[in-house]
C-alpha cells in the first residue's frame, strides 16, 4: 500500500518536474496525480463492493451467500483503472496546459497511458490481496 500511494506521489512530482521544470503549479499537481486517483480509488473499490455484494443478494432472493461464494478480497476492485485513467488524464491536461515540455495533447496522452497502467497495477494488487479493504 506504501509504495503505491506514496511512491504515486514520488513518480508524479517525477515525473511532472522532467517535463516542467520551471513550473511550480506542475509539480503541485504532479504530486497529487497518482497519490489522489489510489485515494479515491480505494473508495471506489468499497462503493462498488457493497453495490455488488447488494445485486447478489437481489439475485438469490435474500438468501445468504454459501461460504464457497464468498472471495477472500471483495469485488469491485475494477473500479481503481477508470478511476485513475480519468484523474491521472486530467492532471496530465493541467500539467500540459501548465508549460509541459511536449505540449498538451502529449502530455495528456503520457499521463492517460501513466493512469492506464497505474491503474492497471492497483487493481492487480487489490485483486490478488495486497492491499486491505477499506473500511
């Protein structure tokens, strides 16, 4: 989980400060444009749980889940890849538009591809148990 959320915000102020160095306002969003997307996503994560977990239950008719049903780590964890995708895509918009290096349509189409993949990785983690549900 640290190095997801603080190594996000280590990568964006990285990343933010090789294509606008000169740009104080960039790199104030580039420390915000990965550690800010894992924060929501994980929120995300445990809205769309209890929204699945609900239609399940509608589905079986209030009956309860067997045991065998029930995953270790709950649905929904899908949700970090839109969620970065769109927040790390507009950091990338106020990073262009800020005095990117590359011009706006590059920088927005690097970092779309950054929160894709980030995104990616979160949902991997939280898939496969390495990060803890939120509560």
């Amino acid at each position: 989980m640290a190095i997801l959320f603080l190594g996000g915000g280590a990568a964006g102020v990285g990343l933010s400060r090789s294509l606008a160095p000169e740009s104080w306002a960039a790199q104030f969003v580039g420390l915000f444009s990965l550690s800010l997307p894992f924060a929501i996503g994980m929120q995300a994560w445990l809205g769309f749980a209890i929204t699945t977990e609900l239609w399940r239950a509608v589905k079986r008719g209030g009956r309860p889940a067997n045991d065998a049903a029930r995953a270790a780590v709950p649905g929904g964890s899908f949700a970090f890849v839109p969620t970065c995708v769109l927040l790390v895509g507009v950091a990338g918009l106020l990073i262009g538009i800020f005095g990117s290096s590359l011009g706006v349509l590059v920088t927005t189409g690097l970092y779309l591809t950054v929160g894709f993949f980030y995104g990616l990785a979160c949902w991997l983690y939280a898939k496969n148990g390495y990060l803890p549900f939120p509560r």
